[in-house]
C-alpha cells in the first residue's frame, strides 16, 4: 500500500469558517507529501514553525511560495492499492481533521 497527501489550500478563506465539501474551483492545489504520515503529520509538514514549510524535504511544492496550511483548508489522502485507489478528503478545523465529500 502506497499514500501519498495533496494539500489544497482554500483561495478565499477567513481562517475561520468549515469547510463542509471539497469543491475543487474553491481551493489551489499546493503541495504533495508522499510517504508513511498521518493527517497530523501532514499538518504539521505544512507550517511555518521553525522555518518555511516549503524547504522541507518531505513537500513537493507545486507553487513557488504559499502560506501554512490552516483552518478550512483540505488534505487529501490518497492510497493506492494494487488494483484501485481510494481517496479521502479530509477539512482542517480548529481542532482536528473532519472527513467531507467531494462536490
């Protein structure tokens, strides 16, 4: 079993509001994670603690520079199996992950 993260980051946001279903006219597509990680990790990869989240080995930008991934923005999990993938969409809230479909 193969998974990898995209990280859709919301093109107008507040910061604040849920993201109830991942429409992807709403979000930029900017960066993959490929790798053993959970949505934790993912998160964390994502942000600007010690230094710019771009610069970590384990992110493949797909834009030159962006901000940290945050509230309303979307990761989506993707794992392949040998015969199909599954992918799941996964809105960061203020505290956690919640599972949403796609629109």
């Amino acid at each position: 079993m193969d998974v990898n993260y995209c990280i859709y980051h919301k093109i107008n946001t507040d910061f604040w509001s849920d993201t109830k279903e991942f429409v992807r006219d709403e979000f930029e597509f900017v960066a993959t994670l490929y790798g053993d990680f959970t949505l934790d990790d993912a998160y964390r990869l994502t942000n600007s603690i010690d230094g710019y989240w771009g610069d970590n080995k384990e992110c493949h930008m797909m834009k030159e520079r962006c901000r940290s991934t945050s509230v309303g923005d979307v990761i989506m999990k993707v794992v392949r199996f040998s015969r199909e993938d599954g992918r799941e969409y996964h809105a960061v809230d203020r505290c956690g992950f919640s599972l949403i479909p796609e629109k």
